[in-house]
C-alpha cells in the first residue's frame, strides 16, 4: 500500500510539473484512496484540483488535509488564495492570518494580508502590512508591486511610480511590475510610456491578460480601431479569472460596438 502511494505520489508531482493537471489529480486521488490520512496526499490533489480552476473542490481537498495536518502554512495560503480569488475577503484574511501565526518570518505572508486588506479598502493597514514585509525582504518584488498599487489607488503616484520602478531595477522580467507602471502611466495620459511598458510586460508573460485590456484602450485612444479589437479579443481568451466577469462582459459590448462601426 506505502509502495502503490509513493509511486502514484511521485507520478503526481511530475505530471504537476509538466502542466498536466487532470493526471496529476488522477494520481494524487489515488493516493488518498490509498492513504485516507496521510495529508501530502489531500494537499496535492488540492494543488492539481486549483489548476484546473476547481476551486470548490480545491477547497475541500485542502480543508480535508488540514484536518491531519492543521499547522500546513502552505496549505493555508493556498486556502487563502482561493478565498481571495472568489472575493471572499473576511475568509481569506483569516487563512493568511494563520499562515502567517505559523510562518511569521515569511514576508509573502503578510504581502496577502495586505492584498486582501486592500480590497477591503483599508489602504493604510494594506500599506502597514506591506512595509513589514519589506523590512523583512527589502528585495521583495511582490510586496513592491502591492505597495505601488496601494499607492496608486490613494493617488499618490509618485510613491507609486517608485515603488513599481524599484521592483523592476530588481527584477526587469517581472510582467506584473512593467504592467502597473504602464497601467500608471495609461491613467496619466502618458499613452507613450504606457504603451512601452505594457508591450514589455506582454513580452515577457504573453500569458498575463490585462496588459492586452489596456493596449486595447490605449489604441482606442489612438484611432487604432483595428488594433484594439485584435488586443480586446486577446484580453478575452486569456482572462479566466472569476473575479473578471463585470469585465469581460464591458469588454464584449466595446467589441460588438466597434464591430458595428467598422462594419
């Protein structure tokens, strides 16, 4: 049985890390048909299960491996990510709080915290918690980014423009940072430097879709009707995320506007 566990577990894990989540699923439910109460087992087909954007079930993978396990950080982060991404906001500052109580010296942990406190509108707490981790890792990208966007969203766009540019003198391929930058300078009318930088961000994660939603504004800025349909349609096929459907729907009307315009 211990044998039949680890081989499936192994065989799990690879199919994980070469993208084909529905085996890995496969693989990990085999081993929690075979070992009930090993948690590894509940975690990984959680981890495959969330791929696959099954969250529910996810969800239910992971609470199930907490329950032999309830001091997994990982696994709570993971919880908290699937509550954040479903707006369950009050959920999920509870499950970062508790990875957090496990893993204090983890700066990402309270980089969460902040994420969530600022979709709570509760900018300064977000900025608080994101200003802990990087006294604890001031090299931290993703608390930079966080930083910036708590910035922006108070209008402070200088403190912004420097958060997102350090993150970037520390990581130049990072996506999500040219991004908010160019997202930045979009809403300062700088159409030039918004382009630039969200080009660079497509080029660099072609898979990140809101670099392609405000191409398609900047273009439509511009009277480059053609090439803003084309980056409106790319933003669509790209964004899965739950949280976009108010979105994605504005973003299906402006295409069948402009479509009826040009014919």
């Amino acid at each position: 049985m211990t044998g039949l566990f680890e081989e499936n577990l192994h065989a799990g894990i690879a199919f994980l890390e070469d993208g084909d989540y529905v085996k890995a699923a496969e693989c990990f439910d085999q081993c929690v048909k075979e070992k009930p109460e090993d948690p590894e087992g509940h975690f990984r087909l959680g981890s495959a299960l969330a791929e696959q954007g099954k969250l529910d079930e996810a969800l239910a993978s992971y609470l199930e491996g907490l329950r032999f396990e309830p001091a997994n950080a990982e696994s709570l982060t993971a919880i908290g990510d699937i509550h954040f991404e479903a707006g369950r906001y009050d959920d999920a500052l509870s499950a970062y709080r508790k990875a957090v109580e496990i893993r204090p010296d983890d700066p990402d942990g309270y980089v969460s915290i902040g994420l969530v406190l600022n979709c709570m509108e509760k900018p300064y707490d977000a900025i608080s918690s994101y200003t802990t981790a990087l006294e604890m890792d001031p090299l931290n990208v993703f608390a930079l980014n966080a930083l910036g966007d708590a910035y922006y969203g108070l209008d402070q766009r200088d403190k912004a423009i420097e958060a997102y540019r350090k993150g970037i003198e520390i990581d130049p391929d990072d996506g999500a940072a040219h991004f908010n930058l160019g997202e930045l300078y979009y809403d300062m009318d700088d159409l030039d430097n918004a382009e630039a930088e969200c080009l660079e961000a497509i080029r660099l994660d072609p898979s990140f879709p809101l670099p392609y939603l405000t191409m398609g504004s900047i273009c439509l800025d511009q009277e480059r009707v053609t090439d803003a349909v084309t980056y409106f349609e790319t933003y669509l096929q790209k964004e899965k995320s739950p949280r976009a459907d108010e979105m994605i729907r504005e973003v299906k009307a402006v295409l069948e506007g402009l479509k009826e315009e040009t014919g």
